[in-house]
C-alpha cells in the first residue's frame, strides 16, 4: 500500500508538472499573443524601466559591443521589398513577444494541491489583468482542443479497427456455416441432426424390440397349440379371447358347446348310437375342425407379424450402427466446429465492444467536456504587487543610514586640518596664541582693482 501511494503521488507530481510546462510552452504564449495582439501593445513590447535595469540594459550593451554575438544567417532586409520587409519585422516582434510573454509569465502549483497559479507582472495593472486571463481561457480551450483532439484520433482508429474486426468476424461466422454444411452438422434446437436421429432410432429400436417380443410370445403360443392337435383346440383355444379373430373362434365355440350339450342330452336318453347323438357328434367334429383352421389362421398371421417385427428390428438396429459411426464421425468434427465458434464468438464479442467504445468516443468527439476549471478568476489590483513600498522605505532608511555613517567615518578618517585650539594643543602640543581669518579671492579681487 505504501509502494502504491508514493507510485500515486510520483503520478501526481508529474501530470501537474506536466501541465505547467504546457503553460509555459510557445504555443500557448502564441495564442495570448494573438489573441490580446501584444505585439502591438507598446505597454508590453516597451515597458518603462527603473534605473537599476538601464544600468543593468547599460552594462551588457557593453559587454556585447566588446564580444559581438556571430551572425547566424541574417538576410540584408534593405535589400528586400517593403512588403516582405515589413512581413519580417511584424513575424520577428511576434516571435519576441511570445519569447518575453513565456519568460515573464508565471505559473506555480499551490502547496500539494491540485491547484496552478497563473500570474503576470507589468507596469499596467490592465493588461496584467488581461493577460492572466487571456492564459486562463487559452488554456481551457487547449485542453479542449487536446481532448478532442485525442478522442478524434481514438474515433479514427476504432473506426478502422472495427472495419477489419467486422470482416474477421463475418469471415469467422462464414468459415463456420460453411465447415457445418461440408460435414453435415446440421443443428436442431440446439441439436445435432445426427445425435436427434441417433436418439429417435434407439427409441424406435427399443419399441421394436418390445413389438417383436410380444409378437413372438404370441406365435409361439399358438404354435404350441396347432403342434398339439385338433383334439386340444377347443381346450387352447381359450387364450385367443383378446385378439382380433375371438368373434369367430368364440362364435364357433359357443356352437361347439350347444352341440356338445345336445349331444349329452340324447346320448343320456336314447344312447350313443342314436342317429341324431351320431349326427352331432360329427358336427362336433367339423367345430372342433373349424376352430383348429382358424387357430392355424392365427399362428400363421401371428407368425408373419413376428417376422415383420424381426425386420423392423433388424433394420432399425443397422440404421443405429450407421448412424452411431456418424454421430462418432460428427462429433470429431464438431470439436474442430466448436473451435471456430469459439473464435466467431470471440470476434463477435470484441467487434460489439469496440463498436460501443467507438459510439463513445463520437460521443465525446460531439460534446468534449474538459477536465480543468477556473476557480479564481484574475481581477484588476489595486496595488502594486511589486516592490512593496514598506520593505523599500524600510530597507532604504537602513541604507541612507548606514551610507551617511560609512562616509562620516571615512571623512574623519580622511581629516587633515585644524579646527579647533584644542586640536592644536591635542595633536601638536604647542600652545594656541589665536583664530586668523581667511583671506579670500574676493578681497584680493578688489585690491587689483
């Protein structure tokens, strides 16, 4: 966390600095200069100076007269049109301009805050006022500009980023519709067509193989019963109450037991040789014949249906080994074709983000809003910032001070004559006799004439 906060503050430290050279830059003292038309300002190109910098402006015009600069490159303007002479000189007082506002202007960060100072010293309290603002908006409008810049740029590539995207992704989709249609691998609800045939064939086999079950039971049952004779027919022939020909057997059964009946009845009173008990003990007969005729019917109906159901069986079972080897065969494909989808999909996912990256970024190209605000706005002084007038009377006291006794002392210092009777009796040691007064040049001026 502590490695984390000072990368922060390092980061801090930067951008902020970073900003004050932008604010110190040619292009920015550029625009003020234009803007405000400095150039032509005499108050900014020419401002009055103090004595201290006419000596200073004094000295190094000295010094450069002794040690001349070389030339570089400078053009003999006389011998130029007037136009282009006075296209120079108007671009060379820009230049200067812009090189004195850059030099002269101030710009600071104000403690460990987020906060520049923008300042701007002259002798004009106006145009020092209009010069820190015209900074101000100048540099709004460059972050602005910056800002839109950037995201102009930022919209430029997205756009042909999201052109090449937009083809690798169709080309993505296209090489999966079309490795799906070489190898078959058509999807149903989200399933294969091959695994959905896969699925209804085994249903289909195990419906089979139910019906081919029953219809063997079946054909076996009735089988038994033709192998047992006719004599067992009307005893077996009970089973066959569920299926479709009981009409007729049950019929014929219901004969074959009022014949039986009859027959009883006779043979009990008039004996098993009477005509009548012989005559229907061979129509029982033809019953019992009859119904043994419609069970072989059965069997043999109930055996062609075993058959069928064998071959569906056997049918359904090949259509399930053919289509389990293609269902084995599709999803070896299907890992390669999910390998395309997974690169269709991922293309697909990074066009759709940077084509909301990029309806952002036009967005912001349409309506660019600026991270930077003034909080303080310059406004006229009403005094002078520079020199203080206490710290220079204070300091210019001290100085008169210190320089009246620097010269009195040397002046005592320097002393060669007699003011006094005591400075003669004190220095010489001889006795004082008296004060003569001074002739001067007047009186002898008066002798002469």
């Amino acid at each position: 966390d502590e490695v984390s906060a000072a990368s922060v503050s390092m980061q801090t430290d930067s951008a902020i600095l970073s900003q004050i050279e932008i604010l110190h830059s040619a292009r920015l003292a550029a625009v003020v200069v234009d803007k405000q038309k400095l150039d032509q300002n005499d108050a900014f190109m020419d401002p009055p100076t103090s004595a201290v910098s006419k000596a200073a402006d004094f000295v190094r015009g000295v010094v450069r007269y002794f040690r001349p600069s070389p030339a570089v490159g400078t053009a003999d303007v006389t011998q130029l049109d007037p136009a282009t002479r006075d296209a120079m000189i108007a671009s060379s007082r820009r230049d200067y301009a812009i090189l004195k506002l850059q030099d002269e202007v101030q710009a600071e960060r104000i403690g460990r805050s987020y906060v520049i100072s923008i300042a701007y010293q002259a002798t004009d309290p106006a145009l020092a006022t209009a010069v820190t603002k015209a900074y101000a908006e100048a540099y709004l409008a460059d972050q602005l500009d910056a800002s839109f810049d950037a995201t102009e740029r930022a919209a430029v590539w997205l756009q042909g980023r999201l052109t090449e995207l937009r083809e690798s992704s169709q080309a993505a989709a296209l090489a999966v519709e079309k490795f799906r249609a070489e190898h078959g691998l058509a999807v149903d609800d989200g399933q294969l067509i091959s695994d959905k045939q896969l699925s209804d064939l085994n249903g289909q086999l195990i419906e089979a193989q139910a019906d081919t079950a029953r219809a063997s039971a079946r054909y076996q049952q009735y089988k038994s019963i033709v192998e047992s004779g006719s004599d067992n027919a009307f005893r077996d022939a009970a089973i066959s109450a569920d299926q479709p020909s009981n009409s007729v057997i049950s019929t014929l059964k219901t004969r074959y037991l009022t014949v039986a009946k009859r027959q009883q009845d006779i043979e009990a009173n008039f004996g098993a040789e009477h005509p009548q008990a012989v005559a229907l003990a061979k129509e029982k007969a033809d019953i019992s014949a009859q119904i043994f005729g419609e069970l072989k019917q059965l069997t043999e109906s109930y055996r062609n249906e075993y058959e069928v159901a064998l071959a569906r069986e056997t049918a359904l079972r090949a259509n399930v080994a053919l289509a389990a080897g293609k269902s084995s065969i599709d999803n070896q494909s299907q890992v390669k074709l999910r390998e395309l989808e997974q690169k269709a999909t991922a293309l697909s996912t990074l066009y759709q983000t940077f084509l909301g990256r990029y309806e952002e970024a036009s967005q912001q190209q349409s309506f660019p809003v600026g991270k930077i605000r003034v909080i303080s706005d310059a406004t006229l002084p009403k005094s002078a910032a520079t020199p203080r007038m206490s710290i220079v009377l204070g300091l210019s006291l001290v100085l008169g001070v210190m320089l009246g006794a620097g010269v009195g002392g040397l002046n005592e210092f320097r002393e060669r004559f007699f003011r006094t009777g005591e400075d003669v009796r004190d220095r010489v040691g001889l006795k004082f006799l008296g004060y003569l007064p001074i002739i001067g040049s007047k009186v002898v001026r008066d002798d002469r004439r």
